[in-house]
C-alpha cells in the first residue's frame, strides 16, 4: 500500500471507524473511549500504519485535507451557529466567559515570558520546532477545539513532532483542569461568600428545551439551496484565499521571522474566510433546519483532517517535554486569576466562571458536563458559550499567536 489512492483509502477508513466507534454507548469501545479521546486515536493510528511501513505518509492526502476539508468543515460547523440565542446569555456569563478568553490568549505569552527567564532554550528560534509554536496549538484547541488547533497548526507551520508533544500536554492539561471544575461544585458557596458575600444564587437561565427537541427528532437531510450555498461559499474562499494571501505577501514580504509576515499565508485566509463566510450563511437560518446532519458531516470532516494529520506523524521523533506541562500550569493559574476577578468585578457568580472557563478550553460538549454538574437549567449556558469559543476562536487565537511571536522574539 505504497501508492496516493492507498493512502487516502486508509484515512477514509480510519475516519469512519474512529466516527463510528466512538458514538458506541455500551461495549468495549465505550470504556476505551472513556480513558483514550477519539482525536489521539485518530492521530496515532494512521502515525502507527506510517511507521511500521503500511501505507506511505500521503502529502497529497494533507493537501486534500487542508485546503478542502478543513475550509468546509470550518464553514459547516460555523454556519450551524444560532446567533440570536447567543444575544440570551446573561450579561454576567458573558463577561465572565470573556474573561476566561484573555486569560488564555494572555496568559499563555506570560507563563511562556516567565519560563522564559529560567529555561531560555524555551525561548529559542528551532523553526518548525520553536516551543511556541507548539503553545499556540493548545491556545486554538482550548478557545476553538480541533479546528483551531488544526488551524493554527497551518497559519504558524509548527512541525509534526512539536504538534504531537503539545497535544500530549494538551490532553494532561485539559483533563486536569475539567476534574477541578468539577470539583469546584463542592465549594461553590465558599467562592461566591468571599467574592460576592452571598452563597444563594439564581441559575434561572435560557431554557434548553428547543435544544433537547432538536436532538430528538429524527435525522433530516437538507435540499438543494444550503448545498449552493456551500458550494458557492467554498468557491469564493479557495479562489479569495491565494490572492489575499499573494497581495500582503508583496507587502510583508517571505520571511517567516517577521511579526507580519503570516499574512501572506494562503492557510491564514483559508481559516478566518471560511470562519467569517461561514457565521453569514448562519445569519440565513438554513443550516438550524437540520441540524444533526450537518454537525455529523462536519464533525466527519474534520476526523478526517486530523486522521490525515496523524500520516505525517513520525512517532521515533517525538518526546514528552516538561517544561509544556510547567508552561501550561501557569498558564491556567493566570486563567483562573482572572475568572476569580470576573467573579468580583461583574457580580457573577462562581458557575458562571467554571462553565465560562470549561467553554474557553473543552467547547460545547464539556461545557455543558460541568454546567449540569452546578444545574440542569444550564446546560444550555454551556452549550451556547462553547458555541461562542467557537466563533470567536480564530481571531482570539491570531491575536494569542503575534503575543507568543513578540515574546519568542
């Protein structure tokens, strides 16, 4: 299986297998889910086929990857955004969530600055290999999950190796920071009686019953019109993107230790058009009509993007470093800072922070596992602020990339 079409076989197949698997509630791939996250396996999988010699590393297939399925899929999971029901959230909850944003997109820069002053190397210029390119990667998997990750993996060009050691870290950091978020349930009173000098408070929020409906119904595929839409809205990002990127290149010119010089990345522009053409389709109402279909296909988009990113994957390269996980816990320490100030500032209280926080760094899914945990009523809360990380993510991780190039530099 040495050929291109080999290749794209084989990440076909391992996308369906791993999308498959994982949606099992009962059995043996339930409890393997539980302890191993579907991405890891989707990225060691294909690295393990690479390296024991089954198929080759395939770049056509990444090509395939990322400039088609990584724009629709960006496209598609952003027009199923609803936005008048982002206007709901409370004002407290937002700014707390927004709170949560600037303590990542700042915090990882200083953690980086303040490893920086005992561990220099963490601050050298590698390329490719550079630990901040690394960092920037956990920065788009917190506030946008995969897709950012993935994305900001293109627009900085981190390295395969790095990418992988920062997921490593990535999935320590983010494990470890859901248990405490959970945990703070036990102690949420003691949190808003020092801040807030109260311990009751309201969680009377948007009520997630039109949400429960949607997913009850039965699966429903889309016409025509929405199929246009796509259609015509990938056209315009593939052909816009070179000729962005081809216009701030001749001004910024190709030297990639430049503040500017990822402007003139075609990958840039492939992310932010498809992120900013996708929340236009979303203001049409099309793509809420039929909602599991196109988070299913989006979702299946982007398995194959990562399964076709674990190909190039070379598993005698990579090693575990520690100062990512030193880097990492400061960086959430400078997060929970400013979510306790939110707490004080804005009046909000403690589980506005906790859910704010778990939809910065989980998304959706988890966020509403820890709004539950503090009530049922906001279950909705969380689904909706991680649909917001979601939005707001690209930029947020751009603006967290040039603080990570200036402190590197």
């Amino acid at each position: 299986m040495n050929t291109p079409l080999a290749s794209l076989l084989f990440t076909i197949f391992i996308t369906i297998f791993v999308a498959w698997t994982s949606r099992r509630e009962s059995g043996f791939f339930a409890k393997l889910y539980k302890w191993v996250p579907s991405i890891l396996l989707l990225y060691l999988l294909p690295a393990v086929a690479v390296n024991v010699g089954m198929v080759t590393p395939g770049a056509s297939v990444r090509l395939l990857a990322m400039d088609t399925a990584l724009p629709l899929c960006l496209i598609i999971l952003t027009a199923i955004v609803n936005i008048p029901e982002l206007l709901k959230i409370s004002r407290p909850g937002l700014l707390a969530f927004f709170a949560g944003t600037a303590g990542i997109v700042m915090g990882g820069p200083i953690a980086l600055a303040i490893v920086g002053i005992f561990l220099p190397e963490v601050l050298a210029n590698q390329g490719p290999d550079s630990v901040w390119k690394g960092l920037i990667c956990i920065t788009g998997g917190w506030i946008n999950g995969t897709p950012g990750q993935l994305s900001m993996k293109e627009v900085y060009g981190a390295s395969e190796e790095i990418f992988l050691t920062a997921l490593a870290a990535d999935i320590l950091l983010q494990n470890a920071w859901l248990i405490f978020l959970l945990y703070s349930v036990r102690f949420q009173n003691s949190i808003n009686k020092v801040f807030l000098g109260k311990t009751s408070v309201d969680t009377n929020l948007v009520d997630d019953e039109e949400l429960e409906t949607e997913e009850k119904q039965p699966l429903q595929y889309p016409g025509l019109r929405p199929w246009l839409l796509i259609a015509g809205t990938m056209v315009l990002v593939l052909v816009l993107s070179p000729l962005i990127a081809h216009a701030f290149s001749a001004i910024t010119g190709d030297d990639p230790s430049e503040n500017w010089s990822f402007l003139g990345k075609k990958s840039l522009w492939l992310v932010l058009l498809s992120t900013t053409f996708g929340l236009a389709l979303s203001l049409t109402g099309l793509f809420q009509h039929h909602l599991r279909f196109w988070t299913g296909l989006g979702n299946l988009l982007l398995f194959f993007v990562i399964a076709s990113i674990g190909l190039q994957l070379d598993l005698q390269e990579v090693n575990f470093q520690l100062s990512f996980l030193v880097i990492g816990v400061i960086w959430l320490l400078f997060h929970l800072v400013l979510l306790l100030a939110a707490v004080r500032l804005f009046r909000a209280p403690w589980h506005f922070a906790a859910i704010g926080s778990q939809a910065n760094i989980g998304g959706p899914a988890s966020a509403s596992v820890v709004a539950s945990a503090f009530h049922p009523s906001l279950v909705s809360l969380g689904v909706l602020l991680g649909v917001l990380s979601n939005v707001i993510g690209n930029y947020a991780n751009l603006v967290a990339g040039m603080l990570f190039q200036w402190v590197a530099n």
